[in-house]
C-alpha cells in the first residue's frame, strides 16, 4: 500500500454552491492546518476556515472536517474542504494542496484505499459506483441495501456453507482413521442442494430485474412508415428523429432517454424492418436487429391505414422468438380509415391503439405497468456483470462436483467446492485456503 497522500475534486466539475475537495494519506491533517493557518483541527467536527496560497494570499473561507484513522472512509486521515463551488476557486485550492506533497487520486483510488484497509469488500465498492449511475429510485433502493451489506451477508452464508462442506471432505480424505460423525455424506448432500437453491433463486430475480440496475432498454420496431420516428418525437416531447411518407427515412437506430414514473428509459427507434437490397439499409436493418436482442421492452408497431402483409408477419415472427420479453403490440394511426384487418388475418391479440399525432397516454401507462412489476421485489439482487459471472461459475462448479461425490471420489469432489469457493469470494473478498485450514482444525479438533 503506498504511503502516498491523494487528493481529488469530490464534486462535479460545474459551478454550484459549494465544492468538496477530498484529502486522503498521512500527510492529510498536515496539509491543512498549513493551508488554514490553523494549530489543530478536532476530528469530526466542521470548522469553519480562512484559507491561504502559499503566499499567504486568502483563497477563500470554507469548512474543514477532519476524521482521524482508522474513522474514515479509507482507513487513513481524511480531510475534506468544503468551499464555494466555483470551478476557478476549486481548481486554486487543489493545486495548493498539490504543493503540499500531495497528489493527484487515481479513478477509483479512495474506494480501492477503503477496500486494502478494510473498510469496504468488493460489494460494496460496486454498490458505490453504481448508485451514482443508478437510473431509477427503485434502482438506487436495491443498490443501498448491498451498501448496508446485504450482499457481503448472503455471500458469507454460502462462504461459510461451502468451507464446512470442504473441511468435512478435507477430514475424510485425510483422517479417515478418526472417530468421524456417521451422516458426513448426508449432510454435504444436504448444504449443497441448499446453497444451489440460494444461489439459482438470485441468479434468476437478478437475470429479470437487470433493467433496474442497469437502465431499462425499449425499442420500437415496425416495417416502414408505421409511425416509429413520430413515436419516439411524441415520448421525447420535440422532433428528434425525422418523419416522413417516404418509406426507408430512417436508416440507424435512434437513442435517446425519456424518464417515466421513477425510471431512465433508453427508447431505440430502429430502421423499418423489410426486405431491401439497399445495402446501407440492410445495415440499419442488422443494427434493428440487434437492438431487440439488447432491449427489456419491445413495442411492436402496426399500420391501422395499410393492409395486412409479409412485413407485418415477418413483424410477428420476431416477437415470437423474443417471446421471453416484455411485448407491447400497438396499431398506429387509428384517426385514419382502418385498412388493417386485426382478427382474420394478424392473429395480434392484446394490443394498444392510439394515433401517434394525438394521445399515447395508454402506451405511456402499460410502459409503466411493466415497470413496476419489474421493481416490486424484496429478493437479494446482484448489481454488475462481475457478480453475476461469480455466481454462474460457483454454481457450476458444485454441479460439477455432485458425479464425483457421488461416485466416492473426493480429491475431485474436493477440487470443484474449492473452485466454486473461489468465484463466490471474487464478490466480496479472495478466499483465503487458511479459512478452510481453520475451521477443518478447530471444528474437528484435530492434528492435536
């Protein structure tokens, strides 16, 4: 661990009211009673300061709040001046501080200080980074209880479950000739059927409840000139995309973010999906594709002044085998003459019909059904990619592990729950094989 003292701008590089200016390291407390003039700062505690250059010029007046290690943040003292929020002033007091025998943070660097001392395991740096990017309040809700440390619980449980499972395997293979207890097998049977539902039950609510960490993703698709473009200007309020009567206008996906109820949505146009020997349409077209693939939401757009045809059925089939998502089917335009023949011919049941020029009120409120129901959850959730891949791996490796238990052969056995210890521990913090050695010695009162 460097001895180096760190200091960063902890506010947005924009003018406010005030700005935050993060000191961390054992020159800390140094660097600002020389910068305040001042003979000592008491820990916790705001006081208020004249700050001075290193001509002895006043910068500026700001708070100074003073934690003393290992009471802070990092582990290390902490000192953190509160001034006025312009970005000039800001700028002036950090580069006195980097005189100071101070310098600059790396991205990151505070929370990778908490993490070396302590103070934070893996988790709980995520759930920070996280619910500063939050797009939605019951996004942010989920991402605190992991800062509270429900993550780091339920990781500790399955901890704990698989270093008893390997410490009695451990045992057996090395101390056979102990008095052992009789029903070793049943009860490593036992753990890992309960640790497989644990770790199945959140893999699957936080594989259908992405969207609330990660920001919703909706795309329209449709064939041309169903009203795709004038949909996304009448979510957004203003004309984003262009509109037009010539079919084929809109070659790329469109991106652009709406809020509905508590949530960020990104809202896709894509291309008209049709055959066309248009190359730079056939891109747009794959990248339509493509955007279903990616999205949480689908809203599949019908033509109410046009005929049933292949296109639309080619429309159908796509939302078939995207079945597993949320499907919104809408018939556009029903201010015009219905041409569209919905019950003989679609087979589109469930749908919503408004007209892109007047009221999308219906659409807006099924948007936020959907939602909703996403975000009504009291299940344990993992935040990031990381966390996800962890689990899958643990749960694997303990699949892997039940043919060669099964069959007597516990070095296997042995090598798969190790492995599967590994991925679980890369959540919160490396496991350590002296944890094994620990619990196998003290719980069996062995070696002795």
């Amino acid at each position: 661990m460097s001895d180096d003292t760190i200091v960063a701008i902890a506010t947005a590089n924009a003018i406010g009211s005030i700005s935050i200016i993060r000191v961390s390291g054992s020159n800390a407390l140094k660097i600002a009673l020389k910068i305040s003039k001042k003979n000592k700062l008491q820990a916790r505690l705001a006081t208020l300061s004249s700050l001075y250059d290193s001509a002895d010029e006043l910068i500026d007046e700001s708070l100074i709040l003073y934690f003393k290690a290992p009471h802070s943040f990092t582990g290390e003292d902490i000192v953190e001046f509160q001034c006025h929020g312009g970005i000039v002033i800001t700028n002036i007091i950090l580069n006195e501080i980097l005189k100071l025998n101070a310098r600059l943070a790396n991205a990151g660097e505070f929370s990778k200080r908490a993490f070396l001392n302590n103070k934070i395991d893996l988790s709980k740096a995520e759930a920070i980074s996280k619910i500063i990017q939050a797009s939605s309040e019951d996004g942010v809700k989920l991402i605190a209880r992991q800062l509270k440390g429900e993550l780091s619980t339920f990781v500790n449980e399955i901890r704990n479950d698989l270093l008893y499972i390997l410490a009695y395997t451990e045992v057996s293979i090395d101390y056979a000739e102990e008095d052992l207890p009789k029903d070793i097998l049943e009860q490593i049977n036992s753990k890992i059927k309960t640790t497989i539902t644990k770790l199945s039950s959140t893999l699957e609510a936080s594989k259908r409840r992405e969207g609330l960490i990660e920001g919703f993703k909706i795309c329209i698709i449709g064939k041309p000139n169903v009203g795709k473009s004038s949909l996304l200007n009448k979510l957004l309020n203003f004309n984003r995309a262009i509109t037009s009567q010539v079919a084929g206008t809109t070659r790329d996906t469109i991106e652009e973010f709406i809020k509905i109820g508590t949530s960020l949505i990104k809202v896709v146009d894509t291309a008209g999906i049709r055959n066309s020997d248009d190359f730079i349409e056939q891109l747009g077209i794959k990248k339509s594709l493509e955007a279903i693939e990616q999205s949480d939401i689908i809203l599949a757009l019908f033509d109410n002044n046009s005929l049933f045809d292949e296109e639309d059925k080619n429309i159908l089939s796509l939302l078939e085998k995207n079945k597993d998502k949320h499907i919104i089917k809408v018939i556009n335009k029903i201010d015009l003459e219905n041409k569209f023949d919905i019950l003989d011919k679609s087979n589109i049941n469930h749908y919503i019909k408004l007209s892109t020029k007047n009221d999308i009120n219906p659409l807006i409120k099924q948007i936020q059904n959907i939602l909703d129901m996403n975000s009504q959850t009291n299940e344990m959730i993992l935040i990031s990619k990381r966390q996800v891949i962890s689990v899958e791996g643990t749960l694997n490796n303990i699949e892997f592990s039940k043919k060669p238990l099964s069959r007597g052969e516990l070095e296997f056995f042995s090598y798969h729950i190790t492995q599967a210890l590994e991925n679980i521990s890369n959540i919160t913090r490396p496991y350590d094989n002296e944890e094994m050695l620990d619990l196998m010695f003290g719980e069996f009162c062995l070696g002795k």
